[in-house]
C-alpha cells in the first residue's frame, strides 16, 4: 500500500515537472530526462510510469482536462446550492457563466497543469484525437448560453452561438495572451470584461442581478454578491 | 542584376517554406534541411542565406510584421481615401477598426507567413527581443478606439482601453482557434462577432454608419456599402 502510494506520488510528480518544462520551453524542445532530473527520480522510474514523451503528454493533457471538468462541473453546482441557476438574485445561468470564466482564468494562473494542458491542445501534433481542451470549454460555454436564453435572460437580438462564439475566442485570447504577460489572466481584466459585454448580453432586468467580478465560492447567494453591477444608461447620440 | 535577383528570390523562397513547415510542424521540429529541401535549393545556399535556425525564423517574424505593418497602414489610407477617417458616412475610427480585424483574418487565413509570424510570437522562447506580433497589434487596436472616442463615437460609458482589451483578446483568440479550424476565421465568424459587439461600443448616431461585414478596398465611402447595419431596439426586460 505504501508503495503504491510512492508510485502515485512518483507518477504526479512527473507530470507536474513534465507541464512546468512544456510551459517553460515547449513540448518539442524538453528531454525525458530534464524531465525525470526535475521530478527527483531517475530515468528508469520515468520509463516505468510513461513509454515515452507522448504518453506523458497524454498525462498532463488528461489532468488537464479533469481539471477543467471540475471548473466547469463546479460552477454549476454552485449554482445549484443557490436556488438553481434561475433562481432570483443567482443571476443564473449567465452568472455562471461569469464565475466559471473567472474560475478557468484563476486556473491558468496558478496551475501549470492546466496551462499545459491548454498549450498542448494548441501544438500542431495533437497528443491524442479529440485532445483538444478548447473544444471542450467552447462545448461547456455553448450549453451555458443555450440555458441562458431558455431562462430568458440572454436581450432578445443576442443569438447564444453567436454570445458563445465571442466568449470562447475572448477567453482563448485571454489564455494565449497570459502565457507572455500574466496581466492578462488578472481579475481585473475579466471584470472589465465583463462589463463591457453583460450590458450587450442580458436582459435589463437580468442585469442588475449579475456580478462581473464573479462570485466566489461560499459568495453564492442572493445577499453575499459583492460589488453589485452598476447600471448605467446607454449612451445614445 | 540577374544573379542579385536570384538571390533575392531564394531568400524569399526559404522564408516561405520555413514558415509553412513551422505552421505544420511547430519551429523545434523543423530540421535545416527540411527546409531548404522544400525550397528547392541546397543546404549550402540556405546557408548562405542564413546563419542558424534562429536566423531564419527572424526573417519570417521580419516579413510577418512587414504585411501586419501593411494591414494596419492601409486601413487607415483607406478610411483617409474615403475622407477621412471622421468623415460623414465613413463610419470613423471604429469601421477602421472592424475593416482592419477583417483584413487581419483574412490574412492569417491566406497568408503563411503573417501565421507563422504570430505563432512564433507565442512560442517560449522569443524570436527576438521585442518581436511580439500580437503586442504590436495592441498598440495599434488601443490607438484606433483612443481616436474612436475623440472622434465621439463611443458610448459613453465604454473606456476605450477596456473596449481594447476586448477587441485584442477576441482576435488573438480567433486567430489562435483558426490554427485549428479555419471556421474561427471566417468573415462571417467575425461579422457575427461585430453586430454583437457595436452595438454596445459604438453611440446609436455612429452604429447607423457601420458595417460589421467591413468594406473591401474600393468600397469605401458611404453609397459604397454593403449590408447596413440593422439598428435593432435593444430587448429591455
């Protein structure tokens, strides 16, 4: 059992050393035994775990995706814990949508295996069919907006593809520009974000309840919502 | 004469297959000799040409931001053709913008070395100090929207930089999915993009001028234009 336990332990730490080199230095460049050096084991136990660099790399790519699994998983439970995503004063579905792209954003921040993950999913050669993280969330974001606009939050002239297609290629944008200057992946930016679009998005009456900073959890709820969103006229002519 | 035009004509043969092989196959991959053997010339005049893999990759990132520089400067000679770019009719600063992000797509679309020149401005390690592609699209996007709101054509509760921001964030990401599937990069992707986006930047006197579809060269100028933009009253609650 204990023993078992070092595998697992080894076998993390691999993948762990394995996305912080590809993120570093790209996945072409790093050698297994970089790899194995960075990680504190030898050579043999690497081979051990992974047959090669490609399997390491469907690893980190498979870590990558439970964690974006949880993300989005997560988000909606919340949701859930609050009323349902229709309730009143949750904001429902295109608050989760907020939160969720708040959370994934927090992600490529701090966690290289997500990071990787992502990367991975850009590289010409994919590390397996299918393995791409970005279809994934788009897939995630475009159910999201479907539920929004069947709750009736989503202005009457807003097509939810066409809402997906712009949060999806924002948030890819986010990520590809984070990777060279962390400014992009802040809180800040997002928020700003969001206030800029939610305004396009939701209904007025939708709107008051959304929160562009997100909710955090144990946040959820209709009284806990921070900075509130400031509702201002449109300006016309 | 003649052999100075050869010259000139291998250099470029080899940026061009360098860039592709780089698209295709990601820069680490790509051997020397895969390359001047796709150009059709010897490794010897590769050589002659180019120092190092690195060397070669500086003059695709060179070319690249030569036609980024051709894109940007003829957006605004186009809206200054067509009478400036705050002329009645024109659409401003902000359809400079919207025909620019057309062009820009339509070139990483069709053009090679434009792509190759934004994907090596995301690789880990830079080509060259500074050479960042999608930096320089920045400044040149953050410029146009600073003009936008002289020119009053923003609404007012819009802050050109976070409208930046947006704009950047979404084209970088329309670019880095097009890598993957040229549906990302589409005009009419990117024309969806705009009729949900202006109406949220733009004051409702600007939006009426606007073509989300943007004008072509020879189009410009206000009977010239294609689909209008369909003011739609905004869906309150």
């Amino acid at each position: 059992m204990a023993q078992q336990e070092r595998a697992v332990r080894t076998r993390n730490a691999l993948i762990e050393s394995a996305a912080e080199l590809f993120c570093k230095d790209g996945f072409d460049v790093v050698s297994l035994s970089t790899i194995s050096a960075r990680a504190g084991v030898s050579n043999g136990a690497l081979h051990f775990h992974f047959a090669s660099k490609a399997a390491l790399a469907a690893a980190v790519w498979e870590a990558a995706a439970q964690r974006l699994r949880r993300i989005t998983v997560e988000g909606r439970a919340r949701a859930e814990a609050a009323g349902g995503p229709g309730a009143a004063g949750s904001g429902g579905s295109l608050q989760v949508l907020v939160d969720t792209t708040h959370a994934l954003l927090r992600g490529l921040r701090h966690d290289v295996i997500l990071r990787a993950g992502f990367d991975l999913s850009e590289s010409p050669v994919p590390v397996a069919a299918g393995a791409d993280l970005r279809r994934r969330w788009q897939t995630w974001v475009e159910g999201v907006l479907a539920e929004a606009a069947r709750e009736g939050a989503l202005a009457r002239d807003v097509a939810p593809q066409d809402a997906a297609h712009a949060v999806v290629a924002a948030t890819v944008g986010f990520g590809a520009l984070g990777s060279r200057n962390a400014q992009w992946l802040s809180q800040s930016m997002l928020t700003r974000f969001w206030a800029l679009l939610l305004p396009r998005l939701a209904t007025e009456a939708a709107l008051k309840g959304l929160v562009p900073s997100g909710r955090r959890e144990g946040t959820a709820g209709a009284d806990a919502v921070p900075p509130p969103f400031r509702v201002t006229a449109r300006s016309g002519a």
